[in-house]
C-alpha cells in the first residue's frame, strides 16, 4: 500500500476543522463538573486545608469508612462533617490521594461517583480501597453530600 493510500486507509473519523480565533475552550462534557469537586476535595486534602476540604461539602455532609485492618479486622466508622475536617491540620506529612478511572452517574441534580483510590503520605502508599461520593447540585453547583470509602493496607500494588 502507498503510503497516503495506507493515511487514507487508517483516517476513520473527520473532525470539524477548528475556528480559528475563537479561543473557546473544549466543550465540558456534564461528568466533568462534579468531577471537578472531587478534584477540588482532593487539593484540599494535598494542602491540609480543612477550609478547601469544607468548600465540596454540604454544610450536613457525612462520611463513613469500611476499614480493614491487616489482620482481617474490620470496622465501619461514621462521622460528621465536623469530625472529617478536624483531621485536616496542617502538618510536616505531605497527603495525596488519587483516584483511578472514576465511574460517574448523574440523574438531574444527584450524582454517583465511584472509583479506586490510593492514599499516600509522603510519597509511599498507606492505604487504598474505593471511594464512592454522593453529590447534590444545588444553585448550580456540585457539592458532596457524603463521602464513603473503603480502607486496607494490603494489595495496595506498588
């Protein structure tokens, strides 16, 4: 096959050409607007900011967590918006917590997002798990609702 035959060959889908000097931003698709506040949570967390952590939440926002010691132990803790923002201090540790291909759900103003997370404290994984947040958009923005998570030590991966 000639080479622009083969060009022409593996050209599946045209693209509308981009106007020029518009400068328009990429079109938001509706998933990325409450993904922007986990985004958000998560930066709040990075700083030690309880203030930021506070900002994606509902003023009765909740957490729970499904904690599973390496032991096998396991425990469900549920706490208060209060309580998870007292553990944001600041502090010499630096947090990051990422999340891996989250899934989103929106029907309306409620959405579902869902996706594996690890948590790491000064660059070494700590604990990993799923997270799942229920967020509302009121006035129209997204806020959490309520954060649930699972929690382990082990098969954290690299």
């Amino acid at each position: 096959m000639t080479p622009i035959v083969l060009a022409l060959a593996l050209q599946i889908t045209s693209v509308a050409p981009i106007v020029k000097g518009t400068a328009l931003p990429p079109p938001v698709s509706e998933e990325s607007a409450p993904l922007a506040v986990v985004d958000a949570l998560f930066r709040g967390i990075a700083a030690r900011d309880a203030a930021a952590v506070g900002a994606t939440m509902r003023n009765d926002a909740t957490a729970t967590v499904a904690n599973e010691k390496s032991d096998g132990t396991r425990t469900i803790s549920h706490m208060s918006r209060e309580a998870m923002l007292a553990s944001f201090k600041p502090g010499p540790e630096r947090f990051e917590e990422r999340m891996y291909t989250p899934a989103v759900e929106i029907d309306g103003d409620i959405a579902m997002i869902w996706g594996r997370y690890d948590f790491l404290m000064n660059g070494k994984v700590v604990h990993c798990g799923y997270d799942h947040f229920d967020m509302v958009r009121e006035n129209g923005s997204w806020k959490i609702q309520n954060i649930t998570w699972s929690s382990r030590t082990t098969g954290c991966g690299a």
